[in-house]
C-alpha cells in the first residue's frame, strides 16, 4: 500500500501559494484494509475514507468510465491494480494531476510541472470533454490563477467549445451551476470566471439571464468589489448594476428577467432578493444624491424597506458605490442619514401621548427633520 498527496496541495505548494487542504490517493489497498486501520469510509459512489486523527481524506486510486450525459453521468472502478498514473489520467488539468510520495518527490505523469511553469490550464486527456462540470472548474481556476499569469490553453478552450456545441453542457443542473458560480465569486478575479465561459460559448449556455444583464462595466465593478474583499453577496449584486440612465420599460424587463432567473436556477432567497434590489433602485439611488432633497431621501428609505432592514439597504449602497462616483463618494453621508433616522424611535414618540396612525405620521416627520437638519450631499 502506497500513499500520496494529490491534487491542488501539491499544486499550491509549487506555486508557493498556502496549502489549504490536503487530499490523499491510496495506491494498492482493499476497502477491508482501509477499515482494518481505523478509517472511516464516507464515499457512496466510490470508497473515500476519514483518517481517524486528521479527518483529511484518503481515496483508493480509481478509474472511471462515462455511462451517460452530465457531471454524474460515470461509473468509477477501484482496484489495487490501477496505479497511480492511471488514477491522476481522469482529472481536469495537468496542473491538478500531480503527486507526493512520503519523501516529497513529485509525480508528474502529464507535464503539471511545465504548465505551471508556462501558466497554462491545460487538460490532461480527451476524456475532458465527458464531464461538462469541467467547464465551470475551468473558469473557476482561471478566475483563481489569472492574477499569477494563467490562461486557458486554447485547445482546452476547443474542447470546452465543442462540449457547448454537442449539448453536453445543457446537462449541468442549475443548483451545480450556481454552486460553482458563487464559488468563482470568491476569487481574485471573478470577472475572468465570466469571461471564460463567454469565450468557449458557455456563458448563454449556462447562465443566459446573467449575460443578458451584464456588461462590460459591470466585471470592473465586481472586481473592484472583490479587491476590497467583499462579501459574495456584494460581489454578486455587482453583476446587476444597470447602465444608466435606464428607461422604466428595459428595467421592467431586467426584473422579468431576473424573476425568470430565480425560478430557473433556485437562487438562495437572500442573492435573488439583493439582485432584484438592486435593479429596482439604483437609478433612485443615484438620483437622490444628486437632488439633495431630504423627502426622496426619506422616500428612498421607505420604498428600498431601509428602516427596517438596514444592512440590507448599506449592501446595496455599497454594490453601487463601485459602479457610480458619486454614490462612492457620498456612500457615508447617506449611511449616517439613515442611521440618525433609525435613531428616533416610536417610543420616544409615545412619551408624547402621539398613538395609533399619527404616532407613524409624526415618527415619519421627526425622521424627515433629521434628515433636512443635516443633509450636505452638495457641499
């Protein structure tokens, strides 16, 4: 029984990058075996286990072989006659299909060592093309590495391209596509995560109504949020910042086209909901600050349901502080406003004997005075 580690941690230590996890091949072992020293296995489809005292996994080599359309469409096979090289020939990129024995020799079957060298995210065999979740993995690296040099080899692009052409990455479940996606959000350069998928054709294929929404500007934005290291939320509702000024009847249809895309693709309620946020207020957003007026400030307020849910109003200033200057520039300004609205409360009101409907009218005005005592956007 032989074991290596496999994978991004011998990647990552190559580049000199922190090695976050570390996964583990077995060359030569039983499933029996495995149990015999104290591992817990864990693995449906093909058997992973548990070390019993680092709980890092450790997965006997493996081939595998498509059976049908998809990411899931395989069967895997596990012997202790298949070898090491035969286990790293079925992952995505060379870069990934690498190996450390116990004396930290490197194993590198499939020229990892040069791409590395060159900056290349290359594949490692044809049988690249079976599995289109690879696409997005990809575009994944491509975001993670594009700030060292790499780039897609073109023809790992070619193949990408022929498995948007041949139907294979119409497979992709919207819950997988979205898990990837919210995955590249969070790296170095998510814009590079899009820009992929434009190139092999991917991106109408995938992911239709965030093309339809997006534009050029909109990557700047998103990496500008994400150098500030920004939430996924944040980064995320970067990607809906319209151009404006925006005609009522194309932003109708951006909310129809984003409602189509909860549907379709199952956002989690709070990403659908900051999207949507977004899209309806952002031309209100601007055209407050430039105003100065206190009462569409209060107004604003009302209708994005800032007094209530004020986090959520601050994320979307702060989404669209990266694709408007002067909502950059007046960002605290209006924070600080609504933080004094929030400061008068209706129970302060009550003291007064103000109740029922003109307790909401006179809390509202107390509000708007605030507002009007100490808004300077033009100063």
């Amino acid at each position: 029984m032989q074991v290596y580690r496999v994978g991004g941690a011998v990647r990552d230590q190559l580049l000199g990058l922190p090695v976050k996890d570390n996964d583990w091949v077995v060359v030569g072992a039983t499933p029996g075996q495995m149990k015999d020293l104290g591992f817990q296995p864990v693995g449906r489809d093909f058997p992973v286990f548990l070390h019993p005292e680092t709980r890092e996994e450790y997965a006997l080599a493996r081939t595998e072989r498509k059976t049908g359309h998809g990411y899931a469409g395989f069967s895997f096979y596990t012997s202790i006659d298949i070898s090491l090289e035969e286990d790293l020939l079925r992952r995505d990129l060379t870069i990934n299909a690498m190996a450390e024995d116990q004396h930290g020799s490197i194993i590198d079957p499939y020229g990892g060592q040069e791409d590395l060298k060159n900056r290349l995210l290359r594949h490692v065999s044809p049988a690249f093309q079976e599995d289109p979740l690879r696409i997005l993995r990809v575009a994944r690296f491509a975001a993670r590495l594009a700030p060292l040099g790499f780039k897609v080899a073109e023809e790992t692009l070619e193949l990408m391209r022929n498995m948007v052409n041949n139907g294979e990455a119409s497979h992709l479940v919207p819950e997988r596509v979205w898990q990837e996606t919210s995955n590249a959000l969070m790296e170095p350069t998510p814009s590079v995560y899009f820009q992929t998928l434009e190139n092999c054709g991917a991106f109408q294929a995938v992911l239709p109504e965030f093309r339809t929404l997006m534009h050029n500007q909109t990557l700047l934005h998103l990496n500008l949020a994400a150098q500030a290291e920004k939430t996924a939320l944040i980064r995320f509702g970067c990607l809906f910042s319209p151009l404006l000024p925006q005609p009522e009847a194309e932003k109708n249809n951006s909310i129809q086209t984003l409602q189509d895309a909860t549907s379709r693709m199952r956002l989690p309620s709070e990403y659908a909901d900051m999207a949507l946020l977004v899209t309806e207020h952002a031309q209100s957003v601007t055209s407050v600050i430039h105003s100065d007026d206190a009462e569409s400030l209060m107004s604003l307020f009302e209708a994005s349901d800032a007094l209530r849910r004020p986090e959520r109003f601050i994320n979307l200033i702060t989404i669209l502080s990266y694709s408007f200057a002067t909502v950059k520039l007046k960002k605290n300004q209006v924070i600080e406003l609504l933080d004094s609205c929030l400061s008068i409360k209706a129970r302060d009101l009550m003291t007064e004997n103000i109740t029922g409907k003109a307790l909401g009218e006179a809390l509202r005005q107390r509000r708007l005075q605030q507002i009007q005592s100490t808004m300077h956007f033009n100063e």
